[in-house]
C-alpha cells in the first residue's frame, strides 16, 4: 500500500469513528436531558459541568450501555425513574415555557418606551391665574423701574 492510500484510510476511520461518537453523545444528551443530576446542581446528567460528578458521569455512561444495547429512550428514563424516583424526571418545556422569556422582553421594551415617551412629553406649564398674571405684571413694572 503506498503511504497516501494509509493516510486516506486512516482519516477515512478518524471519521467515522468521530461521527459515531458525534452519534452516541447526541444521543445520549437526549435521555440525559430529561434527568435531574442528584449531585445537589441544578443541571440535567447531560449538563452538569462539575468536575468529577459521582452521579453524571456513571449515569451517563449506563445510558450510553443501555442505548447500545437497544433500549429505547422511555424504557432508560422508566429506568432511572425507579432507581432514583419521580423527582429525577425533567420534563420538556411547554409552550409557556418558551414564551415567558419573549413576554418579559416585551413587557420590558414596552416600559422603556412608555418611560422614553413620559419623560420626553413637555412639561405642563403653569395655570395662568388672573391673580398670578396681575403679580407678575407688578413684578415687571418694578423691574422696570429700577432700571431708571
């Protein structure tokens, strides 16, 4: 075999053997997703980042074993369900669920604008009272007086 064909053959492996782990992680981020992590973080098994989690790590790798040998993704997450109990279930977002942020960013450009448009209104001016004109009218005679 000359040495072009080998390198052509081993990227041609490196390949398909990164879309097959590609493939795997995918898949295994799609049942992780739906788990709580029970190391005490917020995250799902698919999304805890803590360094050396006790229970991430093992539960993703029994995932990825139950999904080579062909279970389904319900019968993983029933799996875990009654290992760990109802509480490890994070279902999908609903439609509430995804709204909420866009509705907070239009309540919130509407109150800027609302604010915007307030403080830019002019001012109401002073009531002309018949009282207050006469005053200012005796202001501006005195005024001009003394000047002279």
């Amino acid at each position: 075999m000359r040495t072009s064909s080998r390198v052509f053959l081993s990227l041609a492996v490196a390949i398909a053997a990164s879309a097959q782990m590609a493939s795997t992680t995918q898949n295994m981020r799609r049942v992780g997703s739906r788990l709580a992590c029970q190391c005490g973080c917020p995250d799902t098994v698919a999304s805890c980042s803590m360094l050396g989690c006790s229970f991430s790590h093992p539960a993703k790798d029994k995932i990825a074993q139950m999904q080579a040998a062909g279970v389904a993704d319900s019968a993983i997450i029933d799996d875990f369900i009654k290992a760990y109990g109802k509480g490890i279930y994070r279902s999908e977002p609903n439609t509430f669920g995804w709204l909420v942020p866009y509705l907070a960013l239009a309540l919130g450009g509407v109150a800027v604008i609302w604010f915007v448009r307030r403080s830019r209104r002019p001012k109401p001016s002073l009531v002309m009272d018949p009282r207050l004109a006469r005053y200012n009218d005796q202001i501006e005679q005195e005024l001009q007086n003394l000047d002279k």
